[in-house]
C-alpha cells in the first residue's frame, strides 16, 4: 500500500520560486498550516486584528482568508476553506481526515507550476518575516508523554545505576498531565523561582539553578472522541492533525526536590514552546518507517499493536538542538549544534500514545497537545537535554568564545530544528522554535 500520491511527487515544483531552493523548509510538498496577524501597525492595533490561517510555501505565507476572496476554487474547496478564512484553524481541524487530505490537493494543485490560479494567488502571498505567528489554536489540555527509550535511560542511570528503567517503561506510554496555559510560541522565558533542596538537605526558595530544555516533538489532536469510547489504535491516526516542535522548559532542582511520588509539578508548567507550523501527518507520508523492537523486548500488549503501526508507524524526523549564548552574540559567535537524534528513537509512536491516552475512555479534543518526551538519541552526545550532556551537570559542555554550561544561563537562546529526508522524497522541515532565558 503507498502512502503517498501526486502532493508528495518529488519532481512537483511551485511557482513560487522560493519554495524550490533545495534545502528549503517548505517545499510544495509540505503545505504545513499556522495561525498569524499580518506585521506592521501599533501593536494594540494589532493585537485587535483577527487571527489569519497560512499555509508555508518557500519564504512566502498564503493568506487563506484572502485566497479564499480573491481566487476561484473546485466547490468541494468552498466549505474547506470557509473556517479558515475565519483563521479558525480548530475548526477545519474538526472536519477530519478527508477534509485534511482534500485541502492538501487542492492547495498544492494552486501552488503547483504551471497552476492556472497562479495568477490570483500571487496577491495573497506576505513575506513570512512580516507574519507574527500565533499559536495553531486554544489548547484545551496537554499531556506529555515519556517515550524517548535513550532519555528514560539516561536519566535513570543517574537516579538507579543499577536499574535505569523502571518495569512498566515497555509495557505503557509513560505520561503526566501538564498545562495548557502557559504553552507560547518562545521568545522570552523567565527563570522560574521555586523549592529547592539544598546540599545540607533544607529547601531553599529563589530562582532555579538547573534551567533546561527538552527537544520533543508535539502532535495536535484534530478529532475528539466520547468520554468513555476508546480510540482504537487503527483509527488513532485519524485522531492526529500534524506535529510541530516542541520544547519542555524543565527546572532540574525544583523537578528533584517536589516530584515525588506525584510527578512534575512547578518544575515543568512555567512554559512550553512550540514551533508555529504544523506539519501534518499527509506531508509526512514519504518518511514514515517500521516500528520495532529490539530483539528480547517484550512485545506491546494487542490494545497497542496492529498491522499498519508495525508497518508505518514510526516517524523519520531528523532534530537538532543549538545553543547561542549572550556572549556568543556579544563576539558574534554562531550558534552551536548541541545535539541531534531522530523520531526514530521513540519507544512508541504517536499512534500508540494517542490510542494509550483514550484506552480508559478519556476523551481527547480537537486542539488538545500531546508531546512525545525528549527524543534522545542511542549515542553519547545525542541526549536531547542539558541533564544528559553534561551527566547531571557533572561535566559542564565547552562553548565556542572559551565558555561552559551545564544548565541554562540568563540569555542563553535554545532553537529547536527538525527536518525529514529520504531517498526520492523532497526534504521538508518543521521549521523552528527559539527561547531566550530571562531572569528570574
Ligand atoms: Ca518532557
């Protein structure tokens, strides 16, 4: 069975030149989607401007509520395109899969070479560095799973040497419920204050001395279910609109001292970052992969094993962490690669965490997040955190300008990057998300 068709062709090319320099993040084979205001003007005048919803292509964002005015569409477009002239990006969401699939054609047909609405939707097009981007939509609930295998390892290799992973870790999606509220698009993160333990063993208040990051991707939910109807893993995929990038802020010494036996608490839900477009799982069809288990592993009970995820369940997505602090900037030092791994690496896929999620009749909502846990990769180096590269803060990294972190610093920035890439597919990326560290 292909998974792919005529949106995914890698010989598809745009009339929007941009969009086929190679290397660039979105292709006509991606058409990733986000909410944004168009810059320009004061800002409480913009602030009161209504939310638009975009498709990427090249350096460019088509305005669809302009597209929808100023060009002729097929009719099966119209009631498509109708929530999100209204820059209601939840509620095209909401029409499920075969709406999902059908924009996608009907977008990359407009903005493929040789399109004859071309010449309409040129006027629809702004600079993506005049759109200041908003998140996708309100975020009901956010749970965060655990599911990168090589960080629950790294991690409890420093609580338990002897036992790094407890025994439920393969058999169920680890996860907690985190925080909707204070999920943002980055830009300034301030230190969180909080308790803390200190080495003589009394707490302490003030602001944390362990800031982190953790490199995870995020699914957004774009199908409810009923409290009390299981998703089944089959239909799980269904459930799930696209991923962004995802960043987890993490306070190590709050997260120490409060978490148990409840789990996070304070040390996670001052800020969550996401990137601002959402890639969905349509674009993603040329690079998913098999899942498996590493021979001896048990494997997943029948409620999270099925056919089509052992065959395509598993994401090819390339990520990257990069760390510039202020003095980097200050001397006009780049940014540094801290770390790379791959989706790949995931223990479970999301088809698993979704179906995990509602196995016990929660229902999940459109809008809902759900992030992955920190992908972390098998190697030394690849670990997905600052609490795994420098082992617990034990061996500090070394910065270009002569520098050392073993956490976060006031004005470090952290950028997340992802891409896709396999033979005979065009490479398409997730874009960015960025965080700069403010004082407490
Ligand atoms: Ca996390």
């Amino acid at each position: 069975m292909s998974l792919t068709d005529a949106t995914h062709a890698p010989t598809l090319r745009s009339w929007v030149e941009s969009a086929n320099v190679p290397g660039c993040d979105f292709p006509v084979q991606n058409l990733p989607l986000a909410r944004f205001r168009p810059a320009g003007g004061a800002a409480e005048a913009q602030e009161e401007e209504p939310l638009r919803v975009g498709a990427a292509i090249g350096d460019q964002v088509l305005d669809l509520k302009l597209a929808a005015q100023l060009c002729p569409w097929a009719d099966a477009m119209d009631p498509l395109l109708e929530p999100l002239a209204g820059g209601d990006l939840a509620g095209f969401m909401a029409m499920g899969q075969p709406a999902w699939k059908m924009l996608r054609a009907g977008l990359s047909a407009a903005l493929a070479e040789g399109s004859d609405q071309g010449p309409f939707l040129e006027t629809c097009l702004l600079p993506r560095t005049e759109a200041r981007f908003a998140l996708p939509c309100r975020i009901g609930d956010f749970t965060d799973f655990y599911s990168g295998i090589h960080h629950a390892v790294a991690v409890g290799r420093q609580l338990r040497p002897e036992n790094p992973l407890l025994p439920n870790y393969k058999w169920l999606p680890i996860g907690y419920h985190g925080r909707s509220s204070s999920i943002g698009l980055g830009g300034p993160v301030k230190r969180p204050q909080g308790q803390t333990r200190t080495a003589t063993g009394e707490p302490r208040f003030g602001p944390s001395r362990r800031m982190d990051y953790e490199l995870e991707l995020g699914l957004w939910v774009g199908q409810s279910n009923r409290l009390g109807e299981p998703v089944p893993l089959a239909q799980a995929e269904d459930h799930l609109f696209g991923v962004t990038l995802l960043n987890d802020w993490s306070a190590r010494d709050i997260q120490a001292w409060e978490s148990v036996p409840l789990g996070p608490f304070l040390a996670k839900n001052f800020a969550t970052s996401v990137s601002p477009w959402v890639v969905t799982l349509e674009a993603l069809a040329p690079f998913r992969r098999p899942f498996t288990r590493p021979a001896g592993d048990p494997p997943p009970l029948p409620y999270l094993d099925g056919e089509f995820n052992r065959a395509h369940g598993a994401l090819d997505i390339r990520l990257e962490v990069w760390l510039r602090t202020a003095r980097m900037r200050e001397q006009g030092l780049a940014a540094m690669r801290l770390s790379h791994s791959n989706a790949l690496d995931a223990y479970w896929t999301p088809a698993q965490l979704l179906a995990h999620h509602t196995s016990n009749g929660c229902n999940l909502q459109v809008g809902d997040l759900l992030g992955t846990g920190t992908l972390s990769g098998p190697a030394a180096g690849q670990g997905g955190s600052l609490l795994e590269l420098s082992l617990g803060g034990r061996q500090p990294l070394r910065l270009p300008g002569g520098e050392e972190r073993s956490f976060l610093e006031d004005g470090d920035t952290v950028t997340l990057r992802a891409c896709c890439e396999a033979p005979g597919a065009v490479r398409i990326g997730l874009g960015q998300v960025s965080g700069t560290i403010l004082p407490a």
